[in-house]
C-alpha cells in the first residue's frame, strides 16, 4: 500500500459530503481520490469543491481507479447491501455510514463476502468515538458499580429525507434513528441482551404510517446482567435537537445532556459544538466524533487492525431492531436470542 490511504465517497448527500471533506481537511494520511453520486451535477460541484475526480456509479470508480484502497458508503441504507459486497468483490476496504443494512439476511451476506475477501469493515456509529460518550464509558467501568437503568431521550428537530418514512427503504424508526441508542445500550451495559419491548405511534408525519413507519417510539431493553436500558425516540417534537442520557449504577449516575457530562461523583466534562449552523443538527453536535471514526477507520487499514465498531456491532444493532418490529406488531415483549 502506498504512503497515504485512497479512499473514495459514495452518496454526496449531508453525511457523504461531510465524509469527503473530513477527509480532505482532517485526515493526513489519506487521500481522497473519487467522488460518487448517481446525480451528475452533484457530483460535479463536490467532485471540485473537494479537489477529487468524480464519478456517477461505484462500479464505473472501482473499475477505474485501480489504485483505490477504501471506500465510503454514505447512500441511503436500502443500498448498502449491494454496495458493500460490491466493493467487498473489488477488495477495497469499507466503511458504511449506519445502520450496516436493512435485515439480518442482508447482514449475513455481507459476513460471508468481507470474510472471504479479507477486507475490513467499519459501521458508522459515530457516538462510539464521541467524547462525551466514550468518558461516560469510563465512569461506568470505574466509578458507577453495577448497572441499573440507562435512559435515553432523543428528539430530533427536522425532517428526514423522504425515503426514510419508508421502512422497506430505511427499516423505520427503530434502526434509522434509534439504532444509535440501541448500539450505546449494548456498549454500556456490556451484557447480552435478554427482552425487548417496544410500542410506538404516528403524531407528526402521515408519510409515516404510509410508509409503514412510525414518527414516535419506545423500546425498553432488559439484559442479562439484569439491568435495563429505557429508549424514548421521537421526530419533529420541537425545534431543537434533544439528547439527553442518564445511567444510574449502584455507586452513582451520569447525566449527558447534548454538550456536557456530568456524575454524582464530581466528574463534569463539555464538548465543543460546531459553530456553523448551515449545517444539520447533528453533524454541529458530533462533528469532532465524525472526524475520530473516519481517522480510526484509515488508522485499521494502515495497521491492519480490526475496527471497534464492525459488522457484529452493526448486526446486533439490526437484530435488535428487527426485535422491536415484532414487539410492536405483537404488542408483547419478546425473548431475545442472537444468531
């Protein structure tokens, strides 16, 4: 492999865009080659905004970028699949933006090609490399004993783009937007998981129920260490972007609410927040953890290493998802078994 990591983007929508010029700006020891979007023009206008060759389709780039080391899935996530076997076949290592892919089917595909082609895969959930998130990991470990409750809330404040609403396209509310609470409940209380219960309902959006989707939801999450994790999700609830954490141990709790930490043990901690308000919420909350997920994933090709966040982590996530579906459909918990 050469001195720097070539890398390419596929899908310029907000988070491919974001990926390309973190590259571009962020990341020394790599270099972005190619961008992809089957838009032309948008293409185009990225391809010379980041200073990259532009193509419309990752066959077309894979075919003709021979020297390409990585790439980077950031289309929408009915996609994925398709796309990381893809690249999988052309041997380039991967990075997909979450959730790794719609089903449980499609995730196994996916094992079975990144295994037989030796490549390494990273999912994007990027709260992992959050500061915030990954000191309250710490505390855990260190200062909040044995694990009791963990409650999330998270209300968002725009509209998604419109295939989200369609659970065919997104795999709806539970592994679109909730798939980060459910990837850090699994990361905190460090404990397989043993039930899930879930419910939710359509108050904002009609584009949901036609989509099969839901805009407000609930999961409640019991592992086998016997602590419980609480997930309260909801779109279009207010104008601002609301996260709020709160883990209670048996020496004591944490809060994280949007920029801060703080515990009953005294340890308080901020973050600093992307001051440019042309760009969507999250990415002005977790822009620096955006920037440590793709600086760890060059970091694994380089030294050959395995990604904390891989495809276990993203299929546990689906598994979960796909759980809460049938809770819902079912109105009753259900007994969680991983395959």
């Amino acid at each position: 492999m050469c001195s720097k990591v070539n890398v390419g983007v596929v899908g310029l929508g907000r988070i491919g865009r974001l990926y390309a010029n973190i590259l571009r700006l962020h990341v020394p020891e790599a270099r972005l080659v190619a961008v992809v979007d089957k838009i032309c023009d948008l293409a185009r206008s990225v391809a010379k905004e980041v200073g990259a060759k532009y193509y419309t389709s990752l066959l077309d780039m894979l075919e003709k970028e021979s020297d390409l080391d990585a790439v980077i899935i950031a289309t929408p996530t009915y996609l994925h699949r398709d796309m990381v076997i893809l690249a999988a076949d052309y041997g380039k290592h991967i990075f997909c933006e979450k959730p790794l892919s719609l089903s449980h089917i499609d995730a196994i595909d996916i094992l079975k090609k990144v295994r037989s082609a030796g490549v390494i895969l990273q999912v994007g959930y990027m709260r992992r490399f959050d500061k915030l998130y990954r000191y309250a990991y710490e505390i855990i470990r260190e200062d909040l004993g044995h694990i009791l409750v963990i409650n999330f809330v998270t209300c968002d404040p725009g509209v998604p783009p419109k295939w989200v609403f369609n659970r065919r396209l997104s795999g709806g509310i539970f592994l679109d937007m909730l798939s980060h609470e459910i990837d850090l409940a699994m990361y905190f209380a460090d404990s397989k998981v043993k039930t899930i219960y879930a419910s939710g309902t359509v108050r904002y959006y009609d584009e949901a129920r036609s989509g099969g989707d839901l805009d407000t939801a609930f999961i409640s999450i019991t592992f086998e260490n016997d602590a419980v994790c609480n997930i309260y999700g909801c779109r279009g609830a207010t104008s601002e972007y609301i996260l709020v954490t709160n883990i209670f141990g048996k020496e004591g709790q944490i809060q994280i609410n949007y920029n801060n930490l703080k515990c009953s043990s005294g340890h308080s901690v901020y973050v600093a927040v992307l001051d440019d308000y042309n760009e969507p919420w999250f990415i002005r909350r977790f822009y620096n953890a955006y920037i440590s997920e793709i600086k760890h994933f060059i970091d694994c090709i380089v030294k050959g290493a395995n990604p904390i966040v891989g495809w276990e982590e993203g299929k546990k996530v689906i598994d979960i998802s796909e759980a809460a579906w049938k809770s819902v459909e079912k109105k009753n918990p259900i007994y969680f078994q991983q395959t």
